[in-house]
C-alpha cells in the first residue's frame, strides 16, 4: 500500500482538540466506505441499545460500533467470523479510531452453517419441527396463497405449473425475498394469510441463490410463522441441494417453487385416470352385490301352509314327547321318596333297640365296676366320724362299717 505524502507543516502547533479534529477528518474523508473481515469479541449491549465490540485477527483488533437500529439479519456472538462494513472515525476523548457499522454479513459458509445448526437444534427442542405438528395438504384447494416476490421467477413457475395442471385462483402476498426486511415481510404473508383465512394452502416460495442470500428463510421468525400456520404450508425455497429452517417446520417440502405447484395439484390426466379407476371398481362392487342378491333370491324355497303346518304339528309332537319324559322322571322321584318314607317306623324301632342294648351293656359295666360288688365277696369298708375312710391301724377310731347289705354304726 502506497504510503501518502503528509498535507500538513511540520513546524505548525496545534492544540489537542485541533489536532484530534483534524486526524478525524482524515480519518473518516480518507475511509468513508470500508469492508473489514475478521473474527467478533468483547461483544456489549449498553442500555441505549447501541452495541460495542471489536473485530480481530491475528494481527490486530478494531473497535466497531454498531448504533440502535441498524439492521442486522442474524445474532451477534462471541468468536464469529463476519465482514462490517462501515466508516472509520476517531473517538478524541479516548485517543482510539474506530468503525461505525452500516452492515454486517456472515463470512464464510462454514459460520452460517454452524449458526443455521445451533437455531436448528434450539427450536427441534421446542418442538417445532415434531411431525405430530405437520397437516395434510387438501387434495383439491380452491384457492393458494403465495408468499413471494412478484418480479422474481419463482412465482411464474408456480403460476405456470398450475395452468398446466389444474387450473385453480391463487392470490400473491408480496414480499422481498432477500435483504434484511425479506425475513419480516415473509412472516407477514403467512400471518395475513391465516388471519384472513381465504385460502386453502399456502406456499412459501424463492428460486435459487447462495446460502447468504437463502438466510431470510432460516430466521426464527419465519420458521416460528411456519409452525403456527393453522393452514397447511409448503416451503418451495431454492434448489433440491438447498436446505432452510423453514422446510422442517413446513408441513410439506417441495425441491422447488415448480415442485411445489405439483406436489399442490394434479394434474388433469391424473384426475380422469382416477376418475376412471373409481367408475371401474365402483361398477364392479355394484354387480357384484347384485350377483350375490339375485342367488340369495333364487335360493329362498317358498314352503306351502300344508307343509308349514305338518313342521309345526312335528314340533308340538316333539314338545309332548320331551314334557312326558319331564314328568315321568319327576313322578319317579316322587314315588321314591314316598317309599322311603314308608320304612321310616322299622327303621327308628331297629335304632331304639339298638339303643336299648347299648344302654344294658353300660349298665353291667357300672355295676361290675361298682365297689359294691367288691362288698359282695366279703369286704367292708370302715369310716371314721368325718365320713373318710380308714385305711390304717391308726387312722382313729372307727365310726362305722359298710358291708354289702348295710352299714353297722359304732
């Protein structure tokens, strides 16, 4: 880089202030428009809502300055690699150059990839893209809402497509489709659309571009209007390789903006090769059941009252051969218990005299158990005055004997 021929005397004194306004002129005449890439630190948010932080490399480190209200597309963190683009200027107060940011843009597909995985993962946690959430597309819509630019390609494939196949009203939200406004204004058409609700489906749509410019459809705020769409959605964003947030939120992915006017309608052949299969099987099922009706006609073999009354007469007699053998048994029964009534008397004078031998047989037991039948042999039994029996020489005087045909009182 060529080195500048200085403008100004050596010998000339100036005051601080002088010479810190004079390096800022230079500063911000000689760079009123620069692109500067390199890796985000030391990010802060003042409470004005202004940010501060610093952009680096290995070599050195630039203050960069980013005023409420400047649009950013993405969230600023700690270690991302991005390209600002801004003017320089000088802060006197502190003696340090800085660049005030108009711009800021990811650098490199790698970073927003990582980005793209990092929001992808945050919102599959709050079950965004869970396929619980997903609604069937209407198999004949009357009317599509299309959320897309109305210069761009995207949106003359799908009309074109649709003419092509089956004709149907479609109604355009316009939206800018790239920049920092596309992700609002895209959000915008699929909430007007469900506000309204006049539609039947809605497709989302872009042709293809870069990964930078495909980020619109990758903010959380498209991909959060996708999810709580009450209309089925389909995303037709970019190429087949392309890939955004909004198509796991979607309820259908189409390759395409084409892809998605096919996968929308069918086309007319379509309806009249289905139309026809539908008259084949329906035509079918109907002679078949009148097939199967007319034999369970023919089969019906229509019986003559003769007849009717013979099968009836045949069931009475059936009826009166199971009621006598109904009865027989029960008479049966009857006239057994009868008879066994009748033995009853011979059968309680067996039990008393069985009774009766058992009683006399107890009763010679007791007696030859008895001590009188001891007495009876020639002994006695000697008490004294208390009644108790005197069994020894010295149990005391006698009071009385018991022989076995009396007592003798002393």
């Amino acid at each position: 880089m060529q080195k500048p021929e200085p403008f100004i005397n050596g010998e000339t004194v100036f005051s601080v202030s002088d010479a810190s306004a004079l390096l800022k002129n230079v500063v911000e005449t000689a760079f009123p428009r620069i692109k500067i890439r390199g890796e985000l630190s030391q990010i802060t948010r003042a409470t004005s809502g202004h940010m501060y932080m610093t952009i680096k490399d290995s070599g050195a480190a630039i203050s960069v300055i980013v005023w409420r209200g400047t649009p950013i597309a993405f969230k600023l963190e700690e270690g991302m690699e991005v390209i600002v683009t801004g003017r320089f200027t000088t802060y006197p107060a502190r003696s340090n150059y800085q660049i005030i940011v108009s711009e800021i843009e990811m650098a490199g597909v790698g970073a927003i990839l990582k980005m793209l995985e990092e929001c992808k993962q945050k919102l599959a946690r709050e079950g965004l893209f869970d396929e619980s959430r997903k609604k069937p597309l209407p198999r004949l819509p009357q009317t599509i809402g299309v959320v897309t630019s109305p210069t761009g390609a995207a949106f003359q494939d799908i009309q074109n497509r649709l003419r092509e196949r089956f004709p149907v009203r479609v109604l355009l939200y316009p939206a800018t489709v790239q920049g920092v406004t596309a992700a609002a204004e895209v959000a915008a058409g699929i909430e007007y659309f469900n506000r309204m609700n006049n539609v039947d489906v809605i497709i989302v749509a872009r042709g293809g571009g870069s990964l930078e410019d495909l980020l619109p459809f990758s903010e959380e705020i498209v991909v959060r209007a996708a999810a709580a769409s009450r209309i089925p959605l389909i995303s037709g964003v970019g190429h087949e390789p392309d890939w955004m947030l909004i198509e796991f939120a979607a309820d259908y992915r189409a390759p395409t903006p084409t892809g998605a006017a096919e996968a929308v309608v069918p086309t007319k052949l379509a309806l009249i090769q289905e139309l026809d299969n539908m008259w084949v099987r329906l035509s079918g099922n109907f002679m078949s059941r009148l097939t199967n009706a007319k034999q369970r006609v023919e089969a019906i073999n229509i019986k003559s009252p003769k007849q009717l009354l013979m099968e009836q007469q045949q069931r009475l007699d059936d009826a009166g051969r199971t009621m006598g053998i109904f009865i027989n048994a029960r008479l049966m029964s009857a006239r057994q218990k009868i008879e066994l009534l009748s033995t009853f008397p011979n059968v309680l004078k067996n039990r008393m005299d069985a009774l009766n031998q058992a009683v006399g047989h107890l009763g010679q037991m007791l007696n030859s158990l008895s001590y009188k039948s001891v007495l009876s042999r020639g002994y006695a039994i000697v008490r004294g005055a208390d009644g108790n029996i005197i069994s020894r020489s010295d149990g005391g005087v006698p009071a009385s004997i018991e022989f076995s045909d009396g007592v003798v009182h002393l």
